[in-house]
C-alpha cells in the first residue's frame, strides 16, 4: 500500500514539476534556516555540559558599588582562593585562575632539539593555576601525575597541542623535565594532558602551578595581598561539596571578604558583594563578562529560533495555498479514485505521503546546501561549528521529526480538502462552479495574510536596526573620526622610545599631526578614576572617565574647547581639562563657570584650567560621561593623516613610514593599527550582524510569501474562470478584469500591514531602548516599507492576473 502511494506521489512529482519545485525550494528555505540555527543553538548550549557535578560548579564573582555607581566583574581579589581554602569548609575544590597581564599573552621560549633556543610570541591560554583545576575538568593524562604534577613551584603542564608544538618529534615522556621560559620565568614541565577539545569557557592550554607566583615579582603584579582591588585576570572557580548549598557557600565568602575589607560594606553608595555564578550561566550571562571570553547571547537565540519557526511557517503556508490551487487538476482522479472505492481516510495518506516525499526532497537539498550557508555566514558563526550528519545522531533525529512535523503541518489541511471533493460533482466538471467564495476560500486568505504579516514585520525591523546603526556609526561623535590612526606601543616602552618614534611620525610627509597619549577619545573600554571636588560643603566623587596625552592629542582630535585653554605640555599631571558633563556633575550650570576650581587626584590638587564640549566616550547606546583630560604623555600613538589620493598610494606610503618608524625602535614586534572611525564601527559589529542575517531573513519571507501569494492567485483565477469569460463577453475590458481581481488580493496586503505595523513599531521601541542616543520611529518609514511590500505583491499577482484576463473568453466558457 505504501509503495502505491510514493508510487503515484512520484507520478504526480514528476507531473507538476513547476508546482513541486517551487514547493521543495519553499519548504528547503524553512528546513535549511532551522537546521542551521539548530546547529547553532545546540553548539551554543552545549558549552560546559562535560564536567563531572556541573550542577555544583560555581565562578565567583563581584558587585560593587562606588559613589552610587554599580560595577560588575568576573574578577575578585587575588587573596580570596587561599583564605577559602584555609578558613571555609564545605568546598571542595578551590581553583583560582590567573592570566598573564596586560594583553594576556607570553612570550615563550623553548630549547630546541638541536640547541638553539626557539621563541613563540604572544602565546595566548596561559594560566596559574592548581592540582585542584584538574580534579574540577576531566583531563587524560599522557604523562605526569595529576596529584603532584602542580603542587611545586615553577612547574608546568602542557596541552598535548602545546607539547607537540613546542617539542616537535619529541615524546611525552622525554618532554618531563624540559624547561620553558614564560617572559622571565623559567619552569620545568612536570606533566602532559589530553585536550579538552569540548566547548567550554576553560580554554587554557598551559598550566603553571600557582606556588610560583609567590616566588616571583608576580606576587606584587597580581596584589596576592590586595583585599579593597581585584585585576581582570584574576577568576576564581569552587566546587561545592555534596549537601553544601550555594546562599551558604556564598554568604561564608562574603563574610571572609568583610574580614578582611573593612570597607567592602561601607555605606549603601559604597559596597563590595561576592556571588556564585552556577558554571551553565557563564557562557550566557554578559553582566559578569571576562577577559577575552566568548559569549552567547540567550536573547539573540531565542530570535534566531523565532526566526527559523517564521521561515517554517511559511514554507508550510506556501505549499498548502500551491497544493490547493492544484485542485482543479487533481479533481477528476480524486473523483475517479473515489467512484472507484477509495475512502476519504486513504486519500487522506495518499496526499500526505505525496507531501513528506516533498518535505524529504527539500530536507536533502537542506543538507545538501547547509555547508555552503555555514561558509557564505561563517563570520556570525561560533568557532569550529561544522555540519558532521553521521557524526551527529542527534542531528539526524533532529531532521526525521522536523521532516515529519513539517509534512503533517504542511500536508494536513490540502489532503483533507482534496480528499473532501463530490465525486459525482468533480465528473460532471461542477467541482469549482460557485465556489469563488467557498468556505474554504477564507482559510487560503487568512494564511496569505499571515505570511505578509511576517514578511511586513521583517521589512519594518530590518529597515529600524540598519537606520539604527547607520545613525550610530555617521551621528555626531563630538570629536573628528575621519583620516586617524592610532597603535599601543609595547608595555615596556620607555619615554625615550616615545620621543624617537614621535619624531620619526612627524617628520612624514603625509602627517598631518601626531600625540602620545592614553585610550582614543571614544573606546570600548571604560577607563574610570577617582577625583573629588569640594564645594565646600561635602566632596563629590561623581564617577569619572580618564583621559591623557600631550597637548596636539586635542589637535588631532579636533575636540572643541567652549572655555579656557588646553593643557600645557608637562612630564606630569600638572593641570587638567573637563568635559560640560563633568562641570555639570560638579554643580555648574554653567560649565564655564568651572575654570580654575581645584581637583584632587591621587593627593594631588589640579587646576581645571579648559572646559571641552561634551564627546561621546562610549557607544551610542551609554550616556556621555563625566570626563577628565590631563597633560602627560602616553604609549598610544595617535595620527591625524593629511589628505588621501584617489588611488589610495599616499596612505599606503605614510602608513609604511609609520611603521617603518615603529620597526626601528622594536624589530621583534608586531605593527597593528586602527583606523579610528573603524574602531567605531565595531561598537555595533553584533548589531551589523544582526541586521545582515535580518536581511537575508527578510528576502526569504518575502519570496516565499510571494510564492504563496502566487498560489493563491493560481487558485483564485481557476476558481473564476467563468465569471472572467462572462464579464468579457458582457464588455468588461482587460484593465476591468485586472482591477476586479487585484482589489481582493490589495486588501489582504493592506490588512497584513495593518497587522505588522503596530507590531513592528512595538519591537522597534523596545529594541531602540538599549540606545542613550536613537533615531527618529518617524511614520514615513512604515508607510515606504508598506508601500514597498504593496509593489512586490502587485508585481506577483500581476502576470498571472494578466494572463487571466486576457484569454479567450470563448475558450473559457466552452471549458466550462
């Protein structure tokens, strides 16, 4: 029976190939959308699911308060994991996790098989850590022993990825005992562990044992003795024992903290508080985010899969109104079939079937085409995701149910009406006759206006995140982002480095000027500091952004100064500027009336000596904030280049001299620099992304709701054949047949839009509430995109209708 079934769905396949190709590429869109953000949803949420008692893995980390500003960070004083482990019962392991400083990198050096000392820079997933941290993540152990191997001092144990390559065609037991120097350490290494090579958020690939950094000048570097101040490197990881809770485990750290921090509860605009941040939230929680972690955003998912259920839905949407407007092509074998005995529930299977061997045609081509779309969206995709069907059996599961759902949703409602059909109405060619606006006409409209409902909504939003971020990256930033380049100079650069490079830079013809100074004026990174104010009757400590650099830093920024003067150059922080915000947090109306006010910073009293106008520091989405600008200078090196030539050569040249200049004072390092209006650019990259898969999303919904639109058209003018014969012969001309039939369809238009507009205009405002500074949700804008989907669908209807209208109305009536 079931052979007879794909036997004839064959048949039929192969009979309406324009109907069935069209059906099979609707239903791939949907399948290939949903395959590849199930993959991504299932890589996402698989991030730390391997560890032993997950469920009892927490990361510490830390809210704090200054003066009413709210701070968090995944990094907690240095001294907590070993007061803990002394004073704290309860837990079981206690792993501190602590990077290397400043761009959380090493420079290793290896004695080579032949002698000769081999050097790897900046090698990233450098770690101190203990014995502990392999009793928390389940390591196999090549070489060395996972009790002892970290319990001395100036040891180290490898990834098998870093031994290979470190000790190319060495084996792991003769790597026991060789030395590696990390910067200025030098450590024996004591053991070899397999990879991970799971997703996690513990990526490191070397592990020095934590003694060391008490043996070493790490120990001041990582303020091991600091209780009231922490470093982004510095995490913290327990492991709660059986019975234990987290609120008790929490409240124990947070009474070792105020032991020893007499200030972490000071007053309620002043505090410090230790959390338990359970390990499956790590990767999702960006409130806590560390130092070069990547995270997944839960809300960013949930659309995804919104999005991959909408491209389903109207994949199924789109073969119901195609297959119902096969019907009348369908009706005599339907009518046949049933003179002949076939009961409505067999018919029912046969189109269902007909329906899964489309859904499998399109699930095929899915699969086929999914490694292609993980290529051409590669750069929004998590690292390493990779489309592996029999290595992945739950992939496979995953395919057969959305292909059986897909085919009973999409196949359900045609077979009921197909198999619904009079026989004897069907032979005597009376199927249709009347049947314009049956009582299933509704449900074919109802699904259309559904489809542009989703496919409006997609066209508004994408239109309000590209105008979103286009008004972001051209708005007003308060200083010039045009023609600047900025690069760090390694951290151990001294002033007379500064001075030899700065001279080099400027000497080049196509510099326009050049600073040494701090971070750009707007940056991804916040850079607070303390300074107080006395008015004379309290200290204001309004929290405060930090900038430096010498006097052109203005100049090359072009930021305006409303009153004053700049900074005069000096080797120290003599004097300060202050942006109107900061004047205004002060208590000035007018910010002017700021000049010459004393602060103090770091015991020093500066004079306020210019007052800038307000720049934005961050992204559009935070306010601008209070700013202090202080003459000294810096390892960042900014330029202002003059004016570029069509061809581009005059940037290439000046930017080869600049690092020719670089080259000169550090041979052994790398140039990179950005461009600064790149720079932010990239404050938005998540939101460009978002927008680039928004677009692709919307040209989907839009054609396949053309598709349908299409099919519904198809059926309709099947449908009123005789009705468009009669109204010919009675004198009704082309453009009368083409207005009668587009009015209906013009309507369903406008109703979807009415629909999806206020929809749209409510996700509109409550994404636009992340930014400080927004665009306009001006009417016009919903008006266009309605008008832009009005077109579409007109230019669908329009051939088909066309076509229509025009046949011979002789033909027609004589058919019928």
């Amino acid at each position: 029976m079931f052979k007879n079934y794909f036997t004839v769905a064959l048949r039929n396949f192969g009979r309406n190939k324009t109907f069935s190709v069209i059906n099979v590429l609707g239903l791939s869109i949907g399948i290939s959308a949903a395959l590849v953000i199930f993959l991504i949803v299932r890589y996402e949420y698989s991030y730390d699911r391997f560890e032993k008692d997950g469920d009892r893995i927490y990361r510490v980390v830390l809210d704090a308060k200054f003066n009413g500003s709210e701070g968090h960070s995944s990094a907690v004083p240095a001294p907590l994991s070993g007061a803990i482990q002394r004073e704290i019962t309860g837990i079981d392991e206690t792993v501190p996790v602590m990077t290397f400083q400043g761009d959380a990198t090493a420079n290793v050096v290896v004695t080579g098989n032949s002698g000769q000392d081999v050097v790897f820079k900046k090698q990233a997933d450098v770690i101190f850590t203990n014995e502990q941290y392999f009793q928390l993540l389940p390591f196999n152990w090549i070489a060395g022993s996972r009790q002892s191997s970290l319990k001395e001092p100036f040891t180290v144990v490898l990834g098998a990825s870093r031994a290979q390559l470190y000790f190319p065609d060495v084996t792991p037991a003769d790597i026991i005992g060789r030395r590696i120097t990390y910067n200025d350490i030098t450590v024996t290494v004591s053991g070899i562990v397999e990879d991970l090579n799971q997703h996690t958020s513990f990526n490191a690939g070397e592990f020095i044992s934590f003694p060391t950094i008490a043996k070493t000048n790490l120990q001041n570097q990582f303020m091991m003795d600091i209780w009231n101040d922490w470093m982004a490197y510095s995490k913290l990881f327990l492991k709660i024992a059986k019975g234990n809770n987290s609120e008790k485990a929490e409240a124990g750290i947070n009474n070792l903290l105020r032991k020893y921090n007499k200030d972490a509860n000071k007053d309620s605009a002043n505090m410090m508080a230790l959390r338990l941040q359970p390990l499956s939230d790590v990767h999702f929680n960006s409130t806590y985010a560390g130092f070069g972690e990547r995270l997944a955003n839960r809300t960013t998912l949930y659309g995804l899969l919104a999005i991959a259920v909408f491209l389903l839905l109207l994949g199924c949407i789109n073969f119901i109104n195609l297959t119902t407007a096969q019907a009348s092509r369908r009706a005599k074998e339907i009518g046949i079939r049933k003179t002949m005995g076939s009961s409505k529930r067999s018919l029912v299977f046969q189109f269902l079937s007909e329906t899964f061997l489309t859904t499998m045609a399109a699930t095929i081509l899915s699969i086929a085409i999914t490694p292609f779309l993980l290529k051409v969206f590669e750069n929004f995709m998590p690292p390493g995701l990779r489309l592996e069907l029999f290595n992945q059996p739950t992939l496979i599961a995953f395919l057969l149910l959305l292909a059986i759902t897909v085919s009973f949703l999409s196949g359900l409602y045609p077979a009921f009406v197909l198999s619904g059909f009079n026989p004897v109405l069907v032979l005597k060619n009376q199927a249709f006759a009347g049947s314009g606006q049956s009582r299933n006409v509704w449900v074919r409209k109802t699904l259309t206006i559904s489809q542009f409902v989703i496919a409006q909504f997609f066209v508004i939003a994408t239109v309000m995140i590209s105008r979103q971020i286009n008004y972001s990256i051209n708005m007003d930033m308060g200083f010039n982002k045009e023609a600047v380049i900025y690069f760090d100079l390694p951290r151990d650069t001294v002033k007379n480095h500064v001075k030899q490079i700065m001279n080099d830079v400027r000497a080049l013809p196509g510099v326009s000027l050049a600073s040494a100074g701090f971070l750009a004026p707007a940056d991804n990174g916040a850079a607070f500091t303390n300074i107080s104010y006395n008015n004379g009757k309290e200290e204001l400590r309004p929290n405060v952004q930090i900038r430096w650099g010498d006097p052109d830093f203005i100049n090359v920024y072009q930021i305006k100064i409303l009153a004053g003067r700049n900074i005069l150059p000096s080797d120290t922080t003599k004097e300060v500027m202050i942006n109107e915000s900061y004047a205004h947090a002060l208590g000035f109306v007018n910010a002017a009336e700021a000049l010459n006010k004393q602060l103090t910073w770091n015991n020093k009293t500066l004079p306020v000596v210019g007052i800038m106008k307000d720049f934005h520091d961050l992204s559009a989405k935070s306010l601008i904030n209070p700013m202090v600008f202080s003459g000294r200078d810096g390892s960042t090196i900014h330029i202002k280049l003059k004016a570029n030539n069509t061809n581009g050569i005059k940037w290439q040249n000046t930017l080869a001299g600049v690092e020719h200049a670089f080259k000169q004072v550090y041979p052994g390092e790398d140039f990179n620099y950005k461009f600064m209006d790149d720079t932010i650019a990239r404050f938005y990259e998540t939101e460009q992304h978002t927008a680039s898969l928004l677009k692709w999303a919307t040209g989907l919904t839009v054609l396949i709701s053309c598709l349908g639109m299409l099919g519904l058209v198809i059926y309709t003018t099947n449908a009123r054949t005789k009705e468009i014969g009669v109204r010919k012969v009675l004198g009704a001309s082309v453009p009368d047949i083409v207005t009668i039939l587009s009015t209906d369809f013009v309507r369903l238009v406008l109703i979807a839009f009415a629909i999806a507009a206020p929809a749209a205009w409510w996700a509109s405002y409550k994404w636009l509430q992340d930014y400080a500074y927004k665009t306009e949700m001006s009417w016009w804008i919903f008006t266009i995109c309605g008008l832009f989907m009005l077109l579409v669908a007109l230019g669908t209807l329009s051939i088909q209708i066309m076509k229509a209208a025009m046949t011979n109305p002789v033909k027609s009536l004589r058919t019928e």
